[in-house]
C-alpha cells in the first residue's frame, strides 16, 4: 500500500501509523508480520516502473510496531509505502535457489516448467545400477476438472518417479548324473507268488 503525507505549512516531525487490518490477509507466508515502512522517492507517483523510482528506503521505526514511525516532513509530498519483507516474526520466507544437484528446463510453446532430482543409489553387488529420478513437470496439472482423475502421485502434484524397478535371479549348478540300470530282480506282489523266484 503507498500513499503520501505533506506538512500544511512549514516543515516537522509527524506520527506515521498504518493500520494493516483491511489488508493483512490479501497474502499468504505471514504477510501481516512481514511488513514494514519504507520511503519511495517522489517519481514513484509518475513512472513506478522506473528502476530508479523503485528504491525503497526503510523508515527507522520500534521494533514491536514496523508500521508505526514519526516522519519528517515538508512542504513536498513525502511517499510512504507499507511493503513486505522476505522474513518476519512469523518466519523467514526467502525464496531459495534450485538445487545445483538437479536440472530444470522450460518448455518455449506451453510454457511449462520441468524440474528432475536424480536420487543416489548403492553400488550393486554386480551388474548396472538402477536410475532414479524424481520429476516435475507443472504441465501434468493442466485441464484438471472434476470430471477427470485429479489424484496426485504419491510424490505430489505434478512429480513423478518413472517406471523403476529391480530384480536378482539366482542360478544353480547342475551335475550330470548316469542313471541307474534298471532292475532285473522280479517284483513279488500277492500271496500266490512263489517264494523261489523272489529270492
């Protein structure tokens, strides 16, 4: 939020107090405990889009009340600006740079961005190792409706992790054996049979 104060007559000191209420929820991230004063310069009014009209100057305030300060002023209008900053009482929500580990990429005619994670694995006893790669791509999100299957992976919206998978087989040695002749000894089966040829 910007807005201006200016003396009425003459020049002096003011009491600047900005009350967030109608605004704090317009973010997420701890908006509300993020923001701060600061002073733009004049041209801010005109040309905001102007780099040099974009430099913001922090009001030195308590620091309990960021958004309260005393303000000197003159005859010139003085630009104020409620703004937020990266971190705040609530947390730091700095946005961090895409791990130097992984490889991101965007694509000219949808605009969608992809992003891979390879993950390590342990050497194998023998054999190649299995490749494992996390990605994302926003892409897969798009024409999402409740008339389609909006389930995410179990890595979440937009990640996936390929079609990996692994398996051992293990072998036995095999010993050639010469098999037995077969028996000439007659089988005696019943009561019947005589004894003389069973021996």
């Amino acid at each position: 939020m910007m807005f201006t104060v200016r003396a009425a007559a003459g020049a002096g000191a003011v009491g600047v107090d900005v009350d967030p209420s109608t605004f704090r929820n317009a973010y997420g991230g701890g908006y509300a405990s993020r923001l701060r004063l600061v002073q733009l310069p004049a041209c801010a009014l005109d040309t905001p889009e102007l780099a040099k009209c974009q430099v913001q100057t922090p009001v030195s305030t308590a620091l309990a009340t960021p958004l309260s300060a005393k303000v000197s002023l003159t005859a010139a209008a003085t630009v104020l600006a409620a703004t937020a900053d990266a971190s705040g009482t609530s947390g730091d929500y700095t946005a961090t740079s895409l791990s130097p580990g992984g490889s991101w990429s965007v694509t000219g005619n949808t605009g969608a961005f992809g992003y891979s994670y390879p993950i390590a694995v342990p050497p194998p006893i023998s054999g190649a190792a299995p490749g494992i790669t996390l990605s994302y791509n926003s892409a897969s999100q798009d024409a999402r409706t409740l008339g389609t299957n909006n389930q995410s992976s179990w890595l979440g919206d937009g990640w996936s992790s390929g079609k990996t998978s692994s398996s051992a087989a293990s072998s036995r040695a095999r010993t050639s054996r010469t098999p037995a002749p077969p028996s000439t000894t007659p089988t005696c089966a019943g009561a019947a049979a005589s004894v003389s040829r069973c021996r």
